[in-house]
C-alpha cells in the first residue's frame, strides 16, 4: 500500500465558513476515508451546502483548512477539479439539451474524448436507465430521471470522488432507491461519495454518519454505532390518549431524561436505573392519562438526532414515515 | 484547452438554435429594425414653413411657387429679398425650408437649358429635412414635365433641377445616413445583451456553479460564451446589410474587410460590457434593465438618433465617452464616404483605446467573480 491510498481522502480541520455575522459553518473537523460512503446529516440551513462547496473549491473557508485528494482547498482548488464529481442541489442540467448532448457537453468539458467517449457515454445512459430518452429534452424529464441525468453528468470522467448535495430532495422513494442503488455500485468501485441528506433513513445506507447543526459537527460515527452510543438509557415508545399533554407531564417524570413526540405515540428515554415500563406507565395513568402500550424500542437515527439536537423539529415524519 | 473551448461553443449554438427569442433577435430583429427605422425616418411631415426669395419673378417661377404651395407639404410663409434673409429666417426656426429662384430661372426654361432651383434644408431634424427634399424633387420634376408637354423630343433640356442645400449637418441628407447608425446599433446591442444573458442566465439556473466546479477556466468560458455571440452579431450586420441593399438600395462605398475588422474593434467595447453587467446581474431581468441603461446613452449621444453637431458643447463632449460615438463615423466613412483608414484613424485610434480598456478591465472582473 503507498501513502496516498492509506491517506485520507478528505481532512478537513478548524474549517470555518463566516457570511458576515452569520457563522454557517463553525469549525468542522474530520476525515473521510478512501471507498467510504460519508453522509452528512442535518437540518435546513445547518451549513450542509457550505461545507461541500467549500470542498469543491467554490467557496472560500474564512478560516481553518482543508485537503482533498492530497491538494489544499484554499490554494490548489484548481488542480482538484478534474478528479472529483460534483451534483448541486439543484440538478444542473441544460433544460433546452437533450439527455445525450448533456452527456456529452460534461464529456467535452472534462476532455473525455475519442474512442472511449461514446462508450463511455453508452454506459452511463445504460447505468442511469436512459437510453430509450437520449433525444429528449433535459427539461421535459420528471424528476428522478432528471436526478440519474445529472448523476451521469457529474460523473462522466470517473472521479474517484463525489460529492451529491441532497442528491434525492424532491424525487419519489422508487427513484430515491434506485439512486442509491447506483450510488452502492459506485462505491463497491472504489469511489469516495460524499453526501448530504436530510432523510435520516438515508444517512442509515451510510457506512458513517456526520450529523451536522448549526454549522457545528454534533457526532460522527456509524449509523450502529451512533444508536448505541449516542443514547444515554433506554428507549421507550409509549402510546396514550391526549399525547401532547402526556409528553407535557413526562417530562416531569421521575428517571426521564427526554421526550418527544412521534405523531400518535411518544418516545420516552429513560434511565433503567431510576425507572421501568411498569412506573411511566403507573405514572401516567396516576395523571389521569389512558396508558395503551409502553414497550422498549431500538433507537432510530431520527431518535439519536432529536437528542443530540433537543429539539424535536427537524426533519420528522417524512423520513420514518416513509 | 481547446477541446472545453469547442463544447461550450457548440454547446450555446444548440441552444440558440432551440431558443426562439435569441433566434429572432439574431436574424428577423436586424431586418425589422431597419424597416421600421427606413419608414419612420420616411414618414411624411407635411406644412413646413417655407420661404421664398424669387430673384426671376416670371410665369415659370409663380408656377413653381404655387405648386410648392399647393401640395399641402410646404406652408409658405413669406417673400424675402436676399438669401441672407432666408439663411435668418431658417436660423430664427421661423422657416424649415427655403427656396431660392436665380435671376435667370425662367430665362433657362424658355432657353431649354437646365434651370437650377436651389431648396435649403434645416437639416438638424432629418425627418423633416428628408421631406421637405423629397417633396421638393417630386414638385420640381412634376412641374417640369408640364414646362417641357410643348417639346417632348428635347427631353433633357429645359427642367428644372433642384440643387438641396442643407444647413447644419449636410451629410443628414439621404436615408443612407441612418443605416450604418442602425447597423453599428444592432451590433452593440447583441453583444452586449446575448453576452450577458448566455452567462447570466447559467447564474440563474445553477449551471454556473456546476462549470466552475469542473476543470474549465474562466477565460475560457469567457471566449466560449463570446465567439457564437460575434458570430450571430456578425450575421445579424449581413441581414442589415442586405436589407439595405435589397430594400433600400444602399451599398457599401468602401472597403467591406475594413468594415468587418473595425467592427470587431468595436466588438471589444460592447463584449466588455455585457461581459461587466453579467458580472453583476443576478437575473436576466436585471441584466435587461442595466443593458437598456447601458445603451439609452449610446442611442442618444452618439449621433444616431440626433446628430451631435447641433448638441450643447457639454452633451457633445459626454458623447465623446461614447464607443459608438466613434464607431458611427468609421461606418458612415466607409458605407458612405467610401473613405479608408487614412482619413478615419482618428475615430479607431479612441475606439481601440476603449475596447482594450473596457474589455480588459470586464475580463479581469469576470475572472475574480467565477473563482
Ligand atoms: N452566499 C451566502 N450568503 C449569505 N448567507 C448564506 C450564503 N449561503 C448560505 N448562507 C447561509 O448559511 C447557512 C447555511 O446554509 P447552507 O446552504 O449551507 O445550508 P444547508 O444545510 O445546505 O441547508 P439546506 O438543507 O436548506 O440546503 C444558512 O443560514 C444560509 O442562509
Ligand atoms: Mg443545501
């Protein structure tokens, strides 16, 4: 093995993104290992964007460093563009080019070129499911195929790395599958793929986990590992009548460290030590609350956010739901 | 390098050819301009203040008079006794026209020589001064071919001819004048607007952010963007050209390569601009808005629409500030004058000065702004 291959591809340290008075990305520091799929968790507006633009060399860091592949982020941002792949929130895509003349606008950009262009170009149609739609236009695509279009375009010269920002937003859990599918492919051939995501369940399909807030970085492990680790005591998934005042009196219970309401039910986390089923159950019903169920459950990434967060307004429903 | 050059360059063809706005403002735009401009510097105005100084006061003058005076084109509003006089009264504005009758105006006539009638033209409105000669010529050649019904054979001899004088700003005379105008207009204003749209509209759209991620350089980008918009500008002169030709009867003087390679000196200018606006545009409306900003000043001062020897010393000297200000004279030298470098090196030398500096100034911008 030589350097380069045990190196990270990704290292990252202090780096901080400042617009004015708003800190949108406050002193990240981590690594992303080679073949790694790395997801970026968080909220709206928690620095996602910030961070994989500053990455790409688009954006300047305020302050601290960064390497990818080897070259520095601030000053050798140009020599990095030719190994990575880069898909924007928004799918850029010219709307008024067909599916092909997109391929092969990227193709030409990145100088893929001669013989292995078309069949290049053939296998990414083929990998995307497009090549009954080549002579469409990009515009008239719906949703998912517009998603795998932009995947192609992003990754016609191969980069050994790619970065997707919020690759699935908006598009519907068939095509939301079968991207990841593709993104699975990419990976097992060695590619690093660095993804930010608001789903939860999706951040699971990563081999590690960065959960992001505020612009700062609240863990970072496996998905297993985050469950196990992330949550002090035992989880809890009660159901009751009048739910939002149950998890209003929860809170004062004995032995409960934290509550927070899932449309109908509540998840309870408690100390083993200083409580048990039997007592939040007794104990609502002393309240005057209808206790339905109350049974141990495996935490979710949904439930190892909230409480890192404390809060229970992000990104619920959709995710678990689903 | 050249290859990432090549796909942006075919890249922006495709999708002018799809975009049905571009389309037309490259090819129906240039001809539609120059017609509606031909008609509206046509359009006829009619009782313009005349005055007359008949030193020959015979039967064929009166006739001339009162046929200028009958077909509702001229009102005439009074004699004068010298040609000062008429030169006073077209200064005062109390007069537009004057028509100046020789001693030996209807002696000519009986002598069946050509009898010269001379018609001077405020020209510092070429509306008006494009009337009232035409207007003139058709009263001249109708009464003429009444004076000759007795003597059919001698054709040539005895007609009147109407020698225009025009005041102020002689070269206003024909409707040539304003078709180099228009065609260094079109020229301006499709660089400047395509330019700045192709890059703003990427902005707009998110593509931007997706090249400045690949390997391609600014300046590259910057000369992909650039050469398919010369190349419709370019297309867009040959439509005018043509048109011109074909509609109007205007041909080219001079020397058709010197046109095209000073063209391309002014290109620097209107490129650098439209290069600068998309630099600082968010949106294609505002790019819009700042291209009309742009051009309302060229359009006024620099000699198309008003010709600038009848402006305020100060206006003049803004239009100065003014490319198209210098581009205008290279045109009307070469379409009309047929003259070369020897005689326009003045307006190239300012010309190129500005098209080095703003297309300079603009690219060093553009390239701090991708980055
Ligand atoms: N160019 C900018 N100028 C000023 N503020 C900005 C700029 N870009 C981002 N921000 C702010 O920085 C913060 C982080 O934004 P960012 O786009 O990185 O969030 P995100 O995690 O990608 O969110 P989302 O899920 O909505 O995409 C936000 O508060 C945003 O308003
Ligand atoms: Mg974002």
């Amino acid at each position: 093995m030589t350097a380069s291959d045990v190196a990270p591809v990704i290292s990252v340290r202090a780096l901080t993104k400042r617009f004015g008075d708003l800190v949108a990305v406050d002193a990240l520091t981590f690594e992303v290992q080679r073949g790694e799929v790395f997801a970026f968790l968080g909220p709206n507006g928690s620095g996602k964007s910030t961070t994989i633009r500053m990455l790409c060399g688009i954006l300047e860091p305020t302050s601290g460093e960064g390497r990818v592949l080897g070259f520095d982020i601030a000053r050798e941002g140009e020599r990095v563009k030719q190994q990575i792949g880069y898909m924007s929130q928004r799918f850029a895509l010219y709307e008024d080019l067909t599916v092909r003349e997109n391929l092969e606008f990227y193709a030409g950009v990145y100088q893929v070129a001669g013989a292995s262009l078309s069949g290049r170009l053939d296998e990414l149609m083929t990998m995307a499911g497009l090549q009954d739609r080549q002579g469409q236009l990009a515009g008239s695509l719906s949703g998912g195929w517009k998603q795998r279009l932009a995947l192609g375009c992003a990754i016609v010269h191969n980069p050994p790395l790619l970065f997707l920002d919020e690759p699935t937003a908006g598009v519907d859990p068939v095509s939301r599958r079968r991207f990841w599918t593709m993104i699975y492919g990419l990976a097992q051939g060695g590619v690093t793929v660095f993804v930010t995501t608001h789903y939860l369940d999706e951040a699971e399909h990563a081999n590690r986990v960065a959960m992001i807030h505020g612009g700062t970085l609240r863990a970072l492990a496996s998905p297993a590992e985050l469950k196990r680790s992330a949550m002090q005591g035992q989880l809890l998934n009660v159901t009751c009548a009048s739910p939002m005042e149950a998890a209003a009196l929860l809170e004062r219970a004995p032995g409960v460290n934290e509550v927070a309401l899932y449309g109908a039910a509540i998840h309870v986390l408690v100390d083993p030590t200083r409580t048990s089923e039997e007592s939040v159950s007794d104990w609502l019903s002393d309240h005057g609350i209808a206790v339905g169920n109350v049974a141990p459950i495996e935490p979710t990434l949904e439930d190892v956010f909230v409480s890192l967060i404390g809060t229970a307004t992000v990104a619920t429903g959709q995710s678990t739901t689903r | 390098m050249w290859s990432r050059i090549r796909s942006i360059i075919r890249k922006e063809f495709i999708q002018i050819r799809r975009d049905p706005r571009t389309l037309a403002m490259v090819l129906a735009l240039p001809a539609l301009q120059l017609l509606l401009f031909g008609y509206a510097f046509n359009t006829v105005v009619d009782h313009l203040p005349l005055v007359i100084f008949d030193e020959s006061k015979d039967a064929y003058s009166r006739q001339l008079i009162s046929a200028f005076g009958n077909t509702g084109y001229f009102d005439i509003r009074g004699h004068v006794d010298s040609r000062e006089a008429v030169a006073a009264a077209i200064d005062a504005g109390d007069a537009k026209v004057g028509l100046v009758l020789p001693p030996r105006f209807g002696d000519d006539i009986l002598r069946r020589q050509v009898s010269l009638a001379q018609l001077i033209v405020d020209g510092s409105d070429p509306n008006t001064a494009q009337t009232a000669l035409f207007a003139g010529w058709m009263i001249a050649a109708a009464v003429s071919e009444s004076v000759q019904q007795p003597n059919v054979v001698a054709a040539r001899q005895g007609a009147i001819e109407l020698r225009p004088v025009v005041l102020y700003n002689p070269s206003m005379l024909s409707v040539n004048f304003m078709i180099p105008g228009l065609i260094g207009l079109i020229l301006q204003f499709q660089t400047l607007i395509l330019t700045a749209f192709a890059i703003v509209r990427e902005r707009e759209r998110g593509t931007l952010e997706q090249l400045v991620v690949t390997p391609i350089k600014s300046w590259e980008l910057m000369i992909g963007k650039i050469i398919p918009y010369v190349a419709t500008a370019f297309m867009a002169v040959a439509v005018a050209l043509l048109v011109a030709r074909v509609w109007f009867g205007v041909e080219t003087a001079g020397s058709l390569p010197l046109l095209v390679l000073l063209s391309s000196l002014f290109l620097l200018s209107s490129l650098g601009i439209g290069l600068f606006i998309s630099t600082i545009s968010q949106t294609q409306t505002q790019a819009m808005q700042l291209a009309v900003f742009v051009m309302l000043p060229s359009v006024l001062l620099s000699g198309f629409m008003f010709p600038r020897e009848s402006m305020p010393w100060i206006i003049q000297q803004l239009g100065l500030l003014i490319p198209l200000t210098y581009f205008l004279q290279i045109l009307r030298g070469i379409m009309l004058k047929g003259v070369g470098l020897e005689v326009l090196w003045g307006s190239v030398v300012p010309l190129a000065i500005f098209g080095v500096a703003v297309f300079g100034l603009s690219a060093a911008r553009f390239r701090k702004r991708l980055g």
